[in-house]
C-alpha cells in the first residue's frame, strides 16, 4: 500500500511517497519548490537511484562470471519502502534486499533514507549497509526536479568555479568526449540548447554547491559537498531544472560490464555501512 509522509517545520512542508522513498513536494504557503511530475514531460520527482547511476552498457553487467540484467538507475526508485522512524520533522525509509533483488543485483544490502526538515533547508541522507558475506559494488544518487514556473530563460545557475568540463550522453550512454561550458561570474543562463543532446554530466567538479536564481535573484540552494560527481538534465519545454549528486555514473561504450571495474563504482566491505547526505536550501 503506498503512502504519503508529511514532515513540517515552522516554515515548510516536505510529502515523501512510500514508492522509492521518493519526495513529491516541498512547499511553503505559497511555492511549491518540486516539479509536479506531469508525465508529458517527466513523470517522476526526485527519484533515488540505487544500486546504479545513470545506464549500463546493453542494460547488465557480469559478477562473478554471472550475468544480471538492470535497467536504468536501478531498481530502488520503483520498489516500496517501509516507513521505520518517524517524527514532526523527520523520517526515515528502509529497504531490504529480497528474492526480487537478488534476481537483479546479487548482494544483500539494507538502503535507508532520512528526510530532515530544520527551518528552511530539507536534509536527505543515504545509509546503505552492505548485509552480505562479500565485498559489495553499487552506485548512489538523487535526481531532484526542481519546479520553474516562470520562463526557462529567466533562470540560472551559480557554481563555485567559473568554467566547467562535462561529458555528454550519447544514447543513453556516457561519451568519452568533453566540451567546457564557460560561465559569467561563475553563473549559467539556462536555456533547452544545453540539453539538446541529454543531461550534462560531470564527472570532476569543484563545485559543491549550486544556486538557482530567477531574474538574477536567489531562490534555491542545493549542497552537495561530499558527492564527486554531478549531473544537471530537463526535457526540452519542461518547466523543471535536475541537479543530481551522483556517487557514479553511466557507463561508456568502451565498458567491459564487469561490476567491481565499473568507472567510479562504490565498493563496500562485509557488513559495513556507507553514509553520505545532501541539502536542499530555500533562500
């Protein structure tokens, strides 16, 4: 049975959707700040990608000399989540490998997700606890759609750096070519050009923290200081912006689909526990 969990702070209201523990709205009285998920642009929110990021090479990948089918950003975006701690201000979310897993991803984990709301700002963090008896690969990342409901043009992002190198994705798939963006007083006019050809995806960026503006007024902030890699993405018309901290990302062509040398793969020993969060701020 799918649910829908409010937390409140004094100021704001965060709705978190048992479905892949995927948040659907965060809103004061009067702006909702997460793109509604019309799905003649983009029926999704802010989904979680686990246990990858982005597309595998022919939808696999090889472990252990075995062979797994997974599609797209990974299973956990389309699974239910229980809820397991609750408060006015928080929540948290569990998923536990099982028979349906496994088929597609050989590991036992346990993927928990804490939404937190102090004041202005929404934290969301990931633990993820490898439950198996042998070293685990996975990827890790958020996909936000922020809400633009005025002109695409009138709105823009500031970085910490004034030029940026991306990678382009090429059917789904990661190029190896790089092209630089370079900004104006560290800021990019958006406008659907950029996205033409799909997300920009960085793989190194200095950058750990980036501000949405409209007509040159801050509006959003979205922290990410501890993710290495970064992917920014809209449909073309869509009134939404996505900035995404990725631990991972899509493969290449050249990939041998193995899982433990996939590009930029997390590895995590037996029984250990990774945790890493981000923040959204709303200014």
């Amino acid at each position: 049975m799918l649910l829908k969990t409010t937390i409140s702070s004094q100021q704001f209201s965060a709705t978190i959707n048992s479905l892949g523990a995927e948040l659907i709205s965060l809103k004061n009285n009067s702006t909702e700040y997460i793109w509604e998920g019309n799905p003649t642009f983009w029926g999704k929110h802010s989904p979680v990608l686990f246990p990858i990021v982005g597309t595998l090479k022919n939808n696999s990948f090889t472990h252990n000399n075995k062979e797994y089918q997974l599609s797209r950003h990974g299973f956990a975006r389309e699974m239910e989540f229980e809820v397991v701690k609750k408060s006015e201000n928080s929540v948290s979310f569990l998923l536990v490998s099982n028979e349906k897993t496994i088929d597609k991803y050989p590991f036992h984990f346990q993927l928990m997700l804490t939404y937190t709301l102090t004041n202005n700002s929404l934290d969301v963090q990931y633990e993820v606890i490898n439950t198996s008896e042998d070293e685990m690969f996975f990827s890790i990342g958020a996909h936000p759609a922020f809400a633009l409901p005025n002109s695409f043009e009138n709105y823009s992002l500031a970085f910490e750096e004034n030029e940026l190198h991306y990678n382009l994705l090429e059917n789904d798939l990661l190029s190896n070519k790089q092209s630089v963006l370079h900004l104006n007083n560290n800021q990019l006019d958006l406008n659907y050009d950029l996205f033409k050809n799909d997300a920009l995806v960085f793989k190194q960026l200095k950058t750990k923290s980036i501000t949405i503006l409209e007509n040159a007024t801050p509006i959003l902030k979205v922290h990410f200081s501890a993710f290495p890699n970064l992917g920014i993405w809209t449909k073309v018309n869509a009134p939404f912006i996505c900035i995404e901290p990725w631990f991972g990302y899509s493969d290449s062509n050249e990939s041998n689909g193995n899982l433990s040398e996939k590009e930029a793969i997390l590895d995590l020993a037996s029984k250990a526990t990774f945790q890493s969060n981000f923040t959204i701020e709303i200014l």
